[in-house]
C-alpha cells in the first residue's frame, strides 16, 4: 500500500463543492472504482492504495478538478474520466502525442474513442477495408462505426453509407409486419438512426436518406450486390448465420469499408444455427488486411451497473467454463 498526497489549486470552495459532490458522493465513487481510499482537508487529499491505483486516481482527481472551472460534474462525467485514466491504460499509456489520436468531427462536436481499445478501433477502421468490432453491450462498437461512416462521407472518401442489420431472429421473416418494407425495417435500425440522428440532426439525416446517401436495408437484401464506394456497417452480426456473413463480406467493392459488429454472448439465433459472426472469427483470424478489436467490460462508456453486469457475466461464464 502506498500514500500520495495531492493539493488541487486554487483552493476555490465552489470548485471543490463541485469537485467533491454532495456528501462526497464524486470522491466515494472514485474510491469504488479504483479500490482507493481519499481522505480530504479543504483542498488537501491523501490517496491511499496500490501504486498503479493511486497513480490513476491523481490523474483523473486533477483532470477532474481542472474540469470544475467551466463544468457541473455529475456521476456519468466522473464515470467517464475513469473511462480515460484506467488503471490498465495507466501502466500502458498511449505513446503517440496528442495530435496523432484519431478524432471523429461531427456536428454535435469532437468524437474521440475512450481508452486504448476505442483509439485502436478507430485507427484500424481508417486503414482497414473489412473491420470486426466484438464485444458487450455499451462499449461503443457501433456508434463509433457510424462516426467513422459520416467522416468519410463528409471527406467524400465514399460516396453513401448503408446500414444493414439482420432482422427477426436472423431468419429475416418481415412479412407479418404492418406497413412497407422500410416501416418493417425500422425497429430493428433503430440504435442506428439513434446514432445518426445524435451526430448529423434529424431533418439531415432524412434528407440524406430520401436521395439515397444513406440506405437502410436488412441482411437479405444485400444478396447478389456489389458495393463500391460505401461505407458498410453490419450491426448485430451473431444474429447472423454463416451464410448470410459470407454473403455479406463478398459483397464488399472498391472504395469501400466495411465494418461488423456484434456481441457473441447475446446471440439470438435458433439453437441448431451457428452464429456467422463467432464462426467468422476463426475462418478469417489469420486473412491480411482485415482487423479485428475485442472489447470487455472495461470498455464499456454506460451507466457503471452495466459495466458491472457484464463483469459479472464475464466471470460467471468463465468459471462454468472451467467447471466443465
């Protein structure tokens, strides 16, 4: 165990309320996630815990501060400058300078990946045609996709970018849905609208959508196309059977980048299917030119419950492996 003292200046109390949070409520949640200790005297704190915890705590408890001149901290905020000053990034800090980290520019602002496996994610995807991006629930996997698709189009590297995702237990059954076949589409696009609309403003989006710069489609329909020029985001891809993602990656033209994403551990197909996208890891593991980046729970840039949920999960199966 080790103790580092830390004096944040200026030993404004306003910024230090802020800082702190009501009951200290900020500096029990750092405690928490960096099994620290923090005791406090006005603008005087003492860390205590293991090394490498207690380097990471100083890092975000001052960039945290230096934050409360222009900003409220709230309990997301605080979760998410963990997110930059993990313990496991502070033993294998980013080497490249500042201005070498892939930034995303989109209208809502800067969008750069948090951690070392995000900035790795969206280095690959810049110099990579086909990409996989696997991993939980909340670690960015998709958004970041999307980032990436409006950037190239905005720097007119492709010329449109189609969504695509497999629909209804990867069987694609649309029929039984009211309305035309985008109405049935819809529901299952809905976290890539999300993400577009977040970026680009909805009225954009739907314009761009009417002059068929971005397309919306299911799995199914990509069959027997050749697309050049695009950038191709296949979302949920263990939903997807092994032919349907063979189909998928063959249809990859010139120009284009492809990008699949998927969560092995929530895979809804029929028990007697296998999953393409877990069968596609093994086929394609040694190909050149194609990326691969695994995300964990550590990754994850949601409510910190679900960072924990999938710890728990990890774990869980990890030791039924085991036990087998």
């Amino acid at each position: 165990m080790t103790s580092q003292e830390l004096f944040l200046q200026p030993a404004d109390n306003d910024r230090l309320s802020n800082f702190c949070g009501q009951f200290d409520i900020h500096l029990r949640q750092i405690e928490a996630r960096l099994q620290v200790q923090i005791a406090n005297r006005g603008n005087q704190f003492r860390i205590t815990g293991t090394d490498q915890s207690v380097k990471a705590a100083c890092a975000v408890m001052q960039k945290l501060f230096d934050s409360t001149e222009k900003e409220f901290l709230t309990s997301e905020l605080i979760h998410l400058a963990m997110q930059d000053s993990s313990i496991d990034e502070m033993l294998e800090p980013i080497e490249a300078p500042e201005q070498q980290l892939v930034s995303i520019k989109t209208k809502r602002g800067l969008i750069r990946g948090r951690g070392v496996n995000q900035q790795n994610y969206l280095k690959k995807i810049t110099s990579h045609d086909i990409n996989f991006g696997v991993g939980p629930a909340g670690t960015g996997k998709t958004y970041l996709a999307v980032a990436c698709a409006i950037e190239a189009l905005q720097n007119e590297k492709v010329s449109k970018i189609i969504l695509v995702r497999p629909a209804v237990e990867a069987g694609e059954k649309l029929g039984f849905l009211p309305g035309d076949m985008a109405q049935k589409v819809d529901p299952y696009l809905r976290p890539l609208y999300d993400a577009l609309y977040e970026m680009l403003g909805f009225d954009r989006v739907e314009k761009m959508i009417d002059r068929g710069v971005i397309e919306v489609a299911p799995l199914a329909f990509m069959r027997g196309r050749t697309l050049n020029d695009a950038f191709i985001i296949l979302d949920e891809a263990q939903n997807t059977t092994v032919e349907q993602i063979k189909m998928f990656l063959t249809r990859v033209g010139f120009g284009s980048t492809a990008v699949v994403t998927g969560d092995i551990t929530q895979i809804d197909l029929p028990s007697e299917k296998m999953s393409g996208l877990r069968h596609v890891l093994d086929v394609l593991k040694d190909v050149e030119g194609i990326s691969f980046t695994f995300f964990n729970a550590r990754d994850v840039v949601r409510h910190p419950l679900v960072q924990r949920i999938v710890s728990a999960y990890e774990a869980y199966d990890k030791k039924h492996k085991t036990t087998e």
